[in-house]
C-alpha cells in the first residue's frame, strides 16, 4: 500500500520524519519497502491573477499582475494560454528553484532558478508554475497549474496543497486488513512513536430523504452487511486539489468529485463502497448475490465476461 505521509500527519500528531516512521511501521510487521521524498520547492505561495494583457513586443506573451498576499502584487510575463483573470496559481517567487520537468544529464530532474527578468523589455518578478515544474504525482493538462477558488492568497502552496514529505511503499500482512487503510497504519505508527492518534469525527448529514433504492442481500455467503445512503443534490466536478494529489500519490487516478470521493474515503478508512447514479438502477434494488448459470456482464474496460 502506498502511503502518503502528509496524510498520515491527518492523524498523527508527530514531526517525525519519514525515515523514522518507516523505521516503527517496519519494527510493528509492516515493512516499508520504499521512501519516495516529494521535491518541495521553496518560496511556492497561492496567487490570483487580477489583470493580463498581450505583451507590447511578444505575440506569445502575455503580462499579468498577481496578488501573492504578503510578497505584494506581482508583474509577471507568461507564455501560459490557459490562464484567465480571477484564477488561483502556484507563483514561484524570486529566488526559488523550480523544476523543468526535463530529466537532467544525471537522471536527476533539472532545475531552473526563477530571478527577476527581462523580457522582451517587460520586467517579470516570479512565475507561474505548473504540475510538471513541482513535480507533483499524476496526469495534469498541460499549462499553468489551476488550483481551487477557495485558495488562500499567499499562503504557501505545499501546506495549501496538504501534500509534501513523501510517500511510503507499505507491505501489509494479510492477517492485518484493518490496517489496508491510512488510519490503521496511522494507529499503528502513533503507537509505535508514542504519539497522539485522533480518529477522524464522523457525524451524520442534515435532513433525510427516503431512498427510492432498495438495498438487499440475496445470499449471505456473498456478502453479510450491505448498507445505502441516498445523496441528493450533488454537482459533479473536479475534486479538490488536495485530494487529487493523495489518490495520485497512492497510485489511484482522478476522475470526477464522485468517484474520487468513494476512492479517498476508502483509502482512508478501509471501508469498500461505491457510488451508483439512482436514476439508472434498474428495478430500484442493489442486490448482493453469486452470479446466475450463463450470467454475463460488461465491464469498465468495456470487454463482455461471463461469470
């Protein structure tokens, strides 16, 4: 199981760091086999662009002031086509080191350093940056990085983000699924540290709409407990960054809010579920069942298999 340390923070209360944590999940039977450091760059903080206009001298270009919070407002020349006014982006400011998103002569990713600059005469003070030159974990479109709307101006980006530190590639016993989570290896290494554990709070939702799904179990070899909950009113959109890059991290990709909800739960508490559109449940029932003699479905990769 990959696990994202920034996420095990959620539960821990530890600055252990991660060569430490591998260290006492390993001495408690859950052998990290790897530790991939996440390359943080510095002085990355949140900024909203509040004007962009064609560059005087540059077809390609465009020149942006961004306000980055306590760095002051920015003049900042792009070549970036996917950006508008009103958008949230990682600013690099002078001084930091970014990355080219190219492999370096020594496999290593190749750096460049963002200074103050001139070009094409018009002064550009930081850079916005995008997925590749943070080197952050999964498929991102091309372009600047758009973050959130609800995005703090000036804050900095990685604690934005809740992603950093590194990833731990966790071998979990068979005889330990309560541990196929990152609360239960969460539980695991504040024991192993020494350290406070605080179990997520979970409570139950305003309102209640009878569902027009029946839920049942039709054999209770196949499956013991079955349980449904009806949402309504949902809007389906891209999750959050920060949700995004956990589930990239853990080796799962991101689809939509819905799907990428069900997944990240299910990382984190080890609970299976799944979300199905009501109006398509044909009949009005979810069924837990072996399959029929000749039974056939087709599956998400679209290929027909007879169960």
């Amino acid at each position: 199981m990959r696990l994202p340390v920034s996420w095990l923070r959620d539960f821990v209360e530890t600055d252990a760091t991660p060569q430490k944590i591998a260290d006492v999940l390993t001495s408690r039977g859950f052998t990290v086999d790897a530790i991939e450091p996440q390359r943080m760059p510095e002085k990355i903080v949140v900024g909203r662009i509040e004007t962009l206009a064609s560059h005087p001298d540059a077809d390609k270009l465009q020149v942006s002031t961004v306000d980055a919070g306590g760095a002051g407002k920015l003049q900042i020349v792009t070549g970036a086509r996917n950006v508008a006014v009103g958008d949230k982006v990682p600013i690099a400011l002078v001084g930091s080191i970014v990355y080219t998103g190219a492999p370096g002569p020594n496999g290593e990713p190749e750096t460049k350093a963002i200074n103050k600059a001139k070009l094409r005469g018009v002064e550009s003070n930081g850079m916005m940056a995008s997925a590749n030159e943070l080197l952050l974990p999964g498929e991102f479109d091309d372009g600047i990085l758009i973050m959130d709307a609800d995005a703090p101006i000036g804050s900095e980006f990685w604690s934005t983000v809740r992603f950093g530190d590194a990833v731990l590639d966790v071998d979990v016993p068979s005889n330990r699924a309560d541990c196929l989570s990152v609360i239960g290896l969460a539980r695991e290494a504040a024991a192993g540290l020494g350290a406070r554990f605080s179990e997520p709070s979970w409570g139950p939702g305003s309102g209640s709409t009878p569902s027009p799904i029946a839920v049942e179990i039709g054999d209770p070899g196949v499956c013991r407990r079955l349980v449904g909950q009806l949402f309504t009113g949902l809007r389906n959109r891209r999750a959050p960054l920060w949700m995004t890059l956990r589930l990239h991290a853990a080796n799962l990709r991101s689809l939509d809010f819905l799907v990428d909800v069900s997944n990240y739960v299910q990382l984190e508490t080890g609970q299976p579920l799944h979300f199905y559109d009501a109006s398509l449940i044909k009949g009005g029932r979810i069924v837990a069942r072996s399959s029929n003699e000749g039974e056939r479905v087709v599956t998400l990769d679209g290929i027909e298999r007879k169960l």
